[in-house]
C-alpha cells in the first residue's frame, strides 16, 4: 500500500502535523519580526529596506562603526538632537583628540560611559577615554566574514531541517506535478541563494536585492508549504473521519 495523502490521514496524524506546522509557522514570523528590529535602523530610516540590508553586510564606508552606532541603535540614547550632530561632525573633521576635549567629551560621558566603561559587566565597547573611542573612528565595512560564515553554518543546518520536515509534511499533498515539484525545491534553493547573497552582498552592495528577493522565496515557498498542508488536512471535502485507518 502506497503513501497516505494528507486528506486520508487519521485524527492523529492531523493534530500532530498541525501542531508542528502552526508552530513553525509562527516561528518564522517571530523571525521576521527579529529582522526587522535588527535591522531597520541600519540607515537611519524608519522602516526596513534594502538599503539598510547593505548597511548591515556593506556597512557604510562613508562613516565610522562609532557613526554606525550613533546613527543606529544607539541613537536613541541621545536625548538631544544636536548631541547626534556634534559627534558625527567632530567624526568628519577626523575625529583629532583636541576636539575631543569639551563638548565631545561631555557628550560621551554623559550618554554613553554609564554602561560603555571598561568594567562593564556588559558586552560592550568602551568609551571612557579617548584612546578607547579613536578604536571606533575606523570606517564601517559591516559585519566580518567571520560572522557571516558562522551565521551561514547556522542557518544551513537550522533552516535546513525546518525545510525538510514541513516538506515531509507536504510532499503528502495532491497538487498539480510541476506546481508540488516547484514547491518543494524552491526553499532549498533560496536559502542557498541567500546565504550566498550576504558574501556577495559584503563585496558590493548591490546584491543585496538578491537577498531581499531570495528571502521573499524562502518565505513564500514555506509559507505556500504550511497552508496547503493545513488545508488539506482539515478543510478539503474529502477529509473526513471515514478517511482514518481503523
């Protein structure tokens, strides 16, 4: 006897399947929330935007990683407006240890040493001196190699397994051939793209639409998964409790 489709599963099976689905599903939103608190103030804007996914692999080379932050989330911190605009231009004025002294200084002290101070239980940069803030008036190339492969790995393998077992759910589903066929192979492939954009992305900044639209597949795709399967289980005329095995 061949493999049960999804309409011909018992109570069981449904409620387990379901279960699993709904659970990844609501996982993969929380992610998209994570993304974009992350990173929505990447480039100073409100919103998340292609521009702030190139700030984050790119970085912005027209500034400093201590611009990044001010600009970015820890903005929020300062209270003034015009402490924001003092700083960046005592960074674009080459950020000289005269300049420091007075105002900058205050500024620092004030806003940022409460917890940027070398024996913060925090981990943080510290911004008790001016030897420690000249550290980060370096220009902002965005995060290292070494961190994009370490999140590579990780989401090789963890987004990976997401697919393969919602996909064993949905490889169960009656479909049109080329539509189920597409489906399934589509989240792998984007992930793949993906990841590869943020390498890519890191050497220039325009491929950074490869990962807005590689995660849009990515999503799309599971999302397309997840619906169809619940679909069919609970809501398609055939499904009903004759289907169940006895």
């Amino acid at each position: 006897m061949g493999q049960r489709i999804l309409r011909q599963c018992t109570m069981s099976e449904r409620l387990f399947y379901s279960a699993f689905l709904v659970l990844m599903g609501v996982g993969y939103l929380m992610a998209l929330v994570y993304l974009y608190a992350s990173h929505s103030d990447n480039d100073d804007q409100a919103g998340l935007s292609v521009e702030d996914i190139a700030a984050n692999y790119y970085g912005n080379r027209s500034g400093t990683d201590f611009e990044a932050s001010i600009r970015g989330s820890m903005g929020r911190y300062l209270k003034n407006p015009g402490e924001r605009h003092d700083l960046v231009a005592w960074l674009k004025s080459g950020a000289t240890e005269q300049a420091y002294r007075g105002r900058i200084q205050g500024i620092i002290k004030n806003r940022c040493v409460a917890c940027h101070r070398a024996d913060s239980s925090l981990k943080v940069s510290d911004l008790s001196s001016f030897r420690a803030v000249k550290k980060l008036t370096v220009v902002d190339t965005g995060v290292s190699i070494q961190s994009i492969v370490r999140l590579s790995h990780i989401h090789f393998f963890g987004i990976g397994f997401i697919i393969f077992t919602v996909g064993l759910v949905f490889q169960r589903a009656t479909l049109r051939p080329w539509l189920k066929y597409t489906l399934i192979v589509a989240p792998f492939v984007a992930v793949f793209a993906d990841i590869a954009a943020w390498f890519l992305t890191k050497w220039d900044p325009v491929f950074a639409y490869t990962v807005v639209i590689a995660g849009a597949c990515l999503g799309f795709s599971i999302g397309a998964q997840i619906i169809i399967s619940l679909y069919q289980m609970w809501f398609s005329p055939e499904t009903s409790s004759s289907c169940e095995l006895k």
